[in-house]
C-alpha cells in the first residue's frame, strides 16, 4: 500500500512539474478534475481525468514521457510517448 501511495504522489509532482509556469494550460478549457495529454506522432489531444494518476500502468507512461520529453509542449500539456491506439486501449481498461 505504501508504495502505491508513492507512486502516486510522484505521479503528481511529474504533472505539475509539466504544468508549472504555462499559463496557457488554464486557457484549453480544461474541467477541473481533468489534464491534458498529448498522444502519438499527429500529438492528438486527450482530456483525461486525474484519477488515472493512481493507476501504475499510466504512471509507467508518465515517466517514460519524462524521460523522453521533459516535459515541454508548447500547449501546457504532457506529450505521451505512444501511439494513440495503445493510449485508447490502456485507457479504455481504467473505466
């Protein structure tokens, strides 16, 4: 239990380091409870909710996203590194 509540905690702190001084993640209309990510090769926009911070297999891709990216897309949100396919059926699996 102690390790799930880590993995969460630093899948927290990897979001908002991806968020922290773009103002213009405010701005893509955005609800509350809820980050954009942007998946695949076109970048296409997911909105998801942060719910899916508790699950392993999406902090697997957060912090392969940090590794790969750092972080820095233009629009405030995180750039996943796989292919929109993959992210609908990992994500599909959450519901």
């Amino acid at each position: 239990m102690g390790f799930r509540f880590s993995g969460v905690v630093q899948a927290k702190k990897v979001l908002r380091r991806s968020l922290s001084g773009s103002q213009q993640a405010t701005s893509l209309n955005v609800p509350k409870g809820y980050f954009a990510v942007y998946v695949g090769e076109s970048q296409k926009r997911f909105v998801v909710p942060i719910t899916y911070l508790n699950q392993p297999a999406f902090q697997v891709l957060l912090s392969q996203a940090e590794e790969e990216f750092s972080f820095d897309h233009p629009n405030g949100g995180l750039s996943i590194p796989c292919t929109e396919d993959e992210f609908s059926k990992l994500t599909s699996q959450f519901n």
